[in-house]
C-alpha cells in the first residue's frame, strides 16, 4: 500500500549535483585525482566532498593549507569537471519533474559555477532555470545559508516558504539554516534528517494551486 504526503510552498530551491543531475562518476574520478596528489586517502575525501564548492573541501581536509592554493586546485578542477560529461545523466524523474516546473517559481541553487552547471545541466537534457545562484553569486559555501537565501530573494519569496530540494549533508544543513524545509533525494540524504525523504525524482509529483501555490506530493 502506497502512502503519499503532500508539501505546499511558494517556490522550490534545486541544488543540482546527486539532485536533479547523476555526476557522481564525474565527481568521483576528479576528487580521487586530487587525493592521489596530496597523498590522502580517496574514501576521506569523498566522505566530505558532497554540496560544498571545492574549495572548501579542501580547507576542511587540509586547514592548514594556504587558501591561495585551495583557490589555485578549485579552479583547476573546475576546467577539468566541465570539460568531463562521461557518465552525466538525469536523475530518474528529473526530466518530468523539470518539465513540471517550467511555469512555476524555482531556482537552480549549486555550488557548482555557471559553466560547470551548464555543461552538467546539458549534458543530463535538463533545462537551465531562468534564476540561478552558482558559486560566483555567493561569498560562502553550502552548508552555509547565502546561496538558499539569495535564490528565495531572487524569486520574491520568503524562506520559510520555499521548499529546498538537496542531497547532501552541507545542502541539507544550509537549506535548514535558511528556515526553509528540505526534500532529501537519494540514498545520502535519508542520513541527515531532511523534513522528507524520497529515493529520486520518481516518487515525486508536482502541481500548481489556484492560489499560486506549489503542492509537492510525496509517494513512498
């Protein structure tokens, strides 16, 4: 027997890795890369890689690295995730939970940089949201709030009205920071206590309200 659950909001939040886009082979390959060279184990690295842009990955397994060379390897492997689309492809349900989306209020928020989303976004045949915060919008990384807040912002919408959607320990936490519920996707996300939980974007429906409003129904 099917039980389904229904949110309503104003306007949804997207982040974009592990979410609505599959990179994980992508961010795997790459972060192994660079865990090869600074002689850390790759399954550490991994553990904390998730929602935070690379950079601060880095500071956290390294604090006592100078940030310049942080700054220095983040862009360089941003050329290198850009440039590697092998193996991207939509999470199931994404296609129709974008389509769905197309008229309603929602944002792109990811700690990826506008060329690396377009590259991931296109590559999985996802539309590109009009409002979109990357990395260059925002000062502070996930699970920092900024990103989540300036997306509400952008659309008009208070936080506690919009509804995150997010699969990783950071996002989590920075969608919660931002007094916003979060949908988890994924079987990473079930481990962080998101508002609900669901294994992708199949088990989710979208419909817009008379009222302007977003039901999102949840079946489990």
């Amino acid at each position: 027997m099917t039980a389904t659950t229904t949110l309503i909001a104003r306007a949804l939040l997207l982040d974009m890795d592990s979410t609505i886009v599959n990179s994980e082979a992508v961010v795997e390959r790459c972060w192994r890369r660079w865990a090869a060279e600074q002689g850390l184990p790759a399954e550490d690295v991994l553990k904390v890689v998730h929602g935070r842009q690379g950079w601060a990955t880095m500071a956290a397994l390294l604090p006592d690295r100078p940030m310049e060379q942080n700054l220095a390897d983040n862009r360089r492997m941003l050329e290198q995730e850009t440039a590697d689309v092998e193996g991207v492809v939509p999470v199931p349900g994404a296609p129709a939970f974008m389509a769905a989306l197309a008229r309603l209020p929602h944002a792109l928020v990811t700690s990826a940089d506008i060329a690396l989303a377009e590259a991931r976004m296109g590559a999985a045949g996802l539309p590109m949201p009009d409002v979109r915060i990357t990395a260059e919008s925002v000062s502070a990384s996930k699970p920092d709030p900024e990103g989540f807040l300036k997306g509400a912002a952008e659309l008009g919408f208070a936080p506690e009205d919009c509804l995150v959607f997010e699969d990783s320990e950071a996002g989590i936490e920075a969608g919660r920071a931002a007094g916003m519920r979060v949908v988890g996707v994924g079987d990473r996300a079930a481990r962080f206590a998101p508002t609900a939980h669901v294994r992708d974007l199949t088990q989710i429906r979208i419909e817009g309200l008379v009222d302007g409003g977003i039901a999102v129904r949840i079946t489990a």
